[in-house]
C-alpha cells in the first residue's frame, strides 16, 4: 500500500514536470519510425514512440523522477568544476554551453534518494552533455556515490549512457575506469548491492567499467550497448555483424546481461531488487 501510495505520488511530479516540457512544442519526430508524434502522448507514456515504442532519450532529473519517491532525492557534489588538463582548444566553451542548454554540471547527476521507501545511492548520466562522456568530474562524481555509499551502507543504481571516455582530457579520463571500478570492488567487498541499467547508447570506455560491474545487470528495450561502433567494428575486421548486433536483446541471448526493463516498470523491479538485497527501509 505504502509503494502504490508513493508510487502515485511520483506520477503526480511526472505530470507536472511534463507541463512544463510542452512548451517546447506540440509535435515532434521520432527517428526510429520518422512518424510525427504528439509530444504530449510521448511523455505521457515514459517517453515511448506512441507508433513503434521506440525509447527517447531521458533527462536525468526526469529519470530521477521516474522511479524515486517523491521529494526524496538529495544531490551530491552538484557544485564540482570541470578543468582543461590539457588546455584543449575550446573545450570550457563546450563546457560552458552544455551547462546552459542542460542546466546540468556536468554529464552525470549523483546523489541519494528512496524507492519504496528503501533508500539508495543513484547516478543518471546524460546524453545531452557532450554525449555524456566521461571525464574527470565524471568519474570522481561516480566514484565519490561509490565510496560515500560504502560508508552510509546503501546501495547503488546507476543508469549509464554514454559515448565513451571523453577525447578533450585524454588519458585523464581514461583513469576514471580504474578509478570507478576500484570504488565499486570496495563497495561489493563490503556485501552491498550495485544495479547497473543500461540505457541507449552505453559504449566505450563506460561500458568496459563501470558499467558492466553490477551485481544485476539490467538495461532497456533495444539499448545500443557495446565498447566500439558497429561501423568501426566491420571497417576494422572486414565482416558484416550478426543481425542486432550490440543491442540489449543480443547481449540478454548471449548471457551479457540480466534483465530487460520497461521504463514503466522499472520502478517495481528495482524496488524489488533492493529489498532482495536486505537494503533496509530508511526511517
């Protein structure tokens, strides 16, 4: 009872937070079907292709909002700076205007918040800055969820999407692999739980750490999941790839990963799995 009560208060949030994204326009095109759509209908529907259920793309406060109980979520390290270690020509510009048209800091969102009244740790990562590419504030952000959840004795769920390691800090950010899976091995050897949902698209160097690490791996309908391209993959072996190559349904075949949730009902599984778990509920 306490979860359907919870669980439409969400929906509530949702709805207000869909006012506020209509504004942005009456119609749009969905580029796995090129039908035009109303948008209303899109996000009244998790954001799913009324036409051909294709997944758009979510933001990470939106996300948030899908599956945490209402007014629950408290960010962390919101106010972290990203650097130019490598005085990249026009790099903080990039920067600077992904923040404005994101209102994000960065490429990931972390912090805590409750499902069902279980509390965890959760990060969201964001297609919509620089592809959600991983660099230095992305991996300490994640790395700091990771070791601050360890000491607090909570779970962790990270929704990933990305492009892979971020090309303007170079070998910077490939050291956030290491860093994040190092976090991860201390928080599992303290007997606590990481989920791990893989969202469209999940490569590079993402995918090749943190991203696969969970104890239950679980993604969505159709995801691109997969360390390089498809196209980069056939140039470079001179073969043409199985049908569905790199997609969620491949990977499930192939023992890859878990599960494959629908973002409806993603809420009631990991609500299921932390209390699967032993997660306590927060008082």
């Amino acid at each position: 009872m306490l979860f359907r009560k919870q669980e439409r208060q969400s929906k509530k949030m949702l709805e207000n937070y869909h006012k506020e994204q209509l504004s942005e326009g009456l119609f749009q095109k969905c580029e796995a079907c090129n039908r035009i759509v109303y948008t209303e209908d899109v996000i009244e529907d998790y954001h799913i292709c009324p036409s051909c259920g294709h997944y758009f793309r979510v933001a990470p406060m939106e996300r948030l909002a899908m599956v945490l109980d209402q007014g629950s979520f408290e960010e962390w390290d919101k106010d972290l700076e990203t650097k130019n270690p490598l005085d990249f020509p026009d790099y903080e510009k990039k920067v600077a205007k992904m923040k404005q048209n994101t209102g994000l800091s960065e490429a990931v969102v972390t912090g805590k918040g409750k499902i069902g009244g279980v509390e965890t740790a959760i990060g969201v990562m964001s297609s919509k800055f620089l592809m959600g590419s991983m660099g230095m504030i992305v991996g300490e952000k994640i790395t700091n969820m990771v070791e601050r959840a360890t000491k607090e004795k909570l779970p962790v769920i990270l929704f990933c999407c990305s492009g892979g390691a971020r090309m303007q800090e170079g070998i910077m950010s490939l050291m956030q692999m290491a860093k994040t899976s190092q976090a991860l091995k201390k928080h599992d050897q303290a007997g606590l739980m990481y989920i791990s949902v893989l969202t469209d698209p999940t490569t590079g160097g993402v995918t090749a750490s943190f991203a696969m690490l969970g104890d239950v791996i679980l993604a969505e309908p159709k995801a691109l999941i997969g360390f390089a391209g498809p196209r980069v993959i056939e140039q470079t072996i001179h073969q043409k790839l199985p049908e569905g190559f790199q997609s969620a349904e491949f990977l499930l075949e192939h023992g890859m990963i878990d599960k494959i949730v629908s973002r409806k009902k993603m809420r009631k599984v990991l609500h299921y799995l932390l209390l699967s778990s032993g997660a306590n509920k927060a008082h």
